[in-house]
DNA sequence: AAAGAATCTCGAATGCAGTCGAGTTTACCT
DNA sequence: AGGTAAACTCGACTGCATTCGAGATTCTTT
C-alpha cells in the first residue's frame, strides 16, 4: 500500500490550492503572501514550493483547471447547428467572460499564457485544445460551404484568436464599458474576417 | 535662477536611465538590482525612487521614447503610394522588430500596455499614437478605393493590431523561428481581412 | 544676508518571494 | 522486525524592491 503518502500529498495540495485561491479573491494577489497561505493551509511556507514551483502558478493552474471544465461545458451546451461565426461568438464570449469575472487573475494568466518567459510545452498544450475545438468548427463550416475551402486552418485559428486577443486588450485599457459592447465589436470584427473589407 | 536644481535632476534623471538601460542590456532585468544601478549612476538606492515610481518604469519609458523615434524615422521613410497593406506591413514589422529585438524588454512592454493593472492615460496616450497613424492610412486608402467606404476606422485599426498582437503571442510562444515567417504570416493574415474567407 | 520653506539625498529598516539544509515521516527490501 | 533510501516538512536564511525619516542642499522672502 503506497497510498497514505500520495492521499496526503493530494490533501495538501488541495488545502494549498483552496487556501490560496479564498484568500487571492479576498485580499487580492499581490497582498496575500506565502506565509498567509502557508498558515491558512496549516503547512510550512517552504512546503508549498514542494507543490508549486512559484506563487503564480498557484492559480494559474486553478485558473487553468476552470478552464478546461468551461470548456467541456460548453461543447456540451453548444450544438454545431448556428452558423460557424455564432459559435465562435458563443466561444470565445465565454471564455471572455470567465477570463475577466476577475479582473487580477485574468490579467495575471493572460500575460503569463500570451507572453511567456519562454516558450513551454504547457502553453503549447493550453493552445492546443484552442486549435482542436476551432479546427473542428473549420472543418465543418468547410463543408456546409460557409467559408471557402484550402484555407490553413491553423491560420484562421490565429486569426480569431487574435482578434479575441484585442478585445481583452481592449478590455483591460478602458476601451470598453460592458460585456455587450464587446460583443457588438467581436461580431463586427468576425464578419470584418468573413466578408473582407474591399468589397 | 532656479536652474541649478532643474539642472541637476534632468542629469541625475539621464545618469539612472543610462544605468539602467546599460545594465538591463547587459546583465538582463532580472539580474540587475537597483543596487547596481544606483551604484552605476553614482546615487543613493533611494534617490532613484525619486525620478522613477519603480523598476519597471525605468525602461518602460525608455522604451516608449524610443518607440515615438521609430515612428517617425517611419513616417519619414515611408511614402503611401504603395498599396495601403503593404503600407500597415511595413509599419507593424518596424514595431515587431523593435519590440522583439530585446525577447526581455519587449515582453515586459508588451504585458505592461495591453493588459495594464488599471486603464491609464499614459497607455491611451499611447494607444492613440497608432490610431492616428492608422486612421491617416485608411483615410487615403478609402479615397483611392482600396477598402470599402464607411467602414468604422477604430475597429479597422483595432482588427489590424490584434492580428500584429497575436503574432507577437504567437512569437512569445514559440510559434515562429524567424522574422520572415511573421512577415509571411502576417501577409496571409491581412490579406485576409481584405477579401474575406468566404469567397 | 539670514532664516525658514521646499526639495533632494541616501543609509537603514521593512516586507516578501523563494532557497537551504537539517530533521521527520513513509516506503521498500531482506 | 530492522535498516536504509526516498520523499516530505518547515523554520531560518538570503536577496531584492520599496519605504522611512533624518539630514543636506537649494530656493524664496524680507
């Protein structure tokens, strides 16, 4: 039985996680310290650097959690019937949501996935479940005849991701005062992307 | 005469920023401490807490000024008569050159302006800068009919920077090995948004 | 020119993230 | 069981950004 040590350890690191997260909405993430933590989650300061490589990745893995069960949720939700662009729309709004319910923790996981020190295989894996979902809505919009065929897919991922990048961007400096203006411009934005803007 | 003071702080001001960027060059952000850099420009720790509200805000405005540089050697070289694309190609490369020209300082610009703690008027200031270049360009590219009329400039110049801020997440991430890819990427990209993906 | 106000300067103190290494608990082997 | 290796824990320590506050310098006023 090499259970007890490993049913601890999942124990602690849970007692960490939840201790840290209560306290980063409460007092926020800059003033929550370890020792805060530490002394919330009953263990020693050093022991969290045992489950955690930095105060960061704490609730970057929360947040990261969160996301992949929105994720699921979603595709449970949304069936492929909408046209390609309203499921996008449906997309990427939630994940606009859930990203800015709070302001400091989407701020913090934006700049760490979007600009990080260096590339790591756990952004590149974060990304690829972004690239999954949007190369199966291509694929299908593909063959309903929505969006011209050949197009790399991978593109065009990047292409809407980008412009979900901007509208955080612009969230987060004061260029928009609700959900619904984002939105508003999202939609305009994707069929900017569909229709082109020559003819 | 109050020059004696105004005059020593402006070279006290200069003395830290040249420091600080030498040593930023050098050594890298992380590893430099102000320690060093009160020590390099020959003040007290403190004295330099003074002239700038904290470390980052040492390069970020050296940055910023010589971003203002770039922009208008740019503004200089280029003339509009090649094609309105061609045009916001050249302009974005200059700036994604110049960001990623130092992978350290430009991440840390980057994460500083797009997803500030809180909205402020120095970022708009900033911001504002490229939508009044960009509004220029839409403007002669709208009367020579190479976009569509009454179109919303704001969301044109919004849809073509998140696609260059994209790329720089794409880079950040790994996403690219060299700079002539970006260009390639960011070519296919805006061709995008003339024609469309549908047709 | 003298004194009082304003500004500038810096070494010392504070507070926090992250590391170290010694001590403790658990797993594994014979 | 008994002994050894591996993993876990934590208080003390380190290094750094930022703040404090007391003293020095410059300005202003009369």
């Amino acid at each position: 039985m090499s259970g007890v040590r490993a049913q601890k350890k999942q124990q602690t690191r849970r007692a960490i996680e939840e201790a840290a997260v209560e306290l980063f909405s409460c007092k926020g993430f800059d003033a929550t310290s370890m020792e805060d933590i530490a002394h919330a989650a009953g263990v020693g300061k050093a022991t969290i650097y045992g489950y955690f490589p930095a105060k960061d990745d704490i609730f970057l893995q929360y947040c990261d959690d969160r996301l992949v069960i929105a994720f699921n949720q979603f595709k449970e939700q949304h069936s492929k019937e909408i046209s390609f662009v309203e499921y996008l729309i449906a997309f990427f709004m939630i994940k606009f949501v859930f990203i800015t319910e709070n302001r400091e923790f989407g701020r913090l996981l934006l700049r760490e996935m979007l600009f990080p020190k260096e590339p790591t295989d756990k952004a590149r894996e974060h990304n690829q479940r972004y690239f999954d979902i949007l190369e199966g809505v291509f694929c299908v919009a593909e063959e309903r005849g929505e969006i011209a065929p050949n197009q790399d897919h991978f593109t065009l991922s990047g292409h809407f991701f980008s412009l979900y990048v901007g509208l955080l961007a612009g969230w987060y400096s004061g260029y928009f005062d609700s959900l619904e203006e984002v939105e508003k411009s999202m939609r305009t934005l994707f069929h900017q992307v569909c229709h082109g803007i020559i003819s």
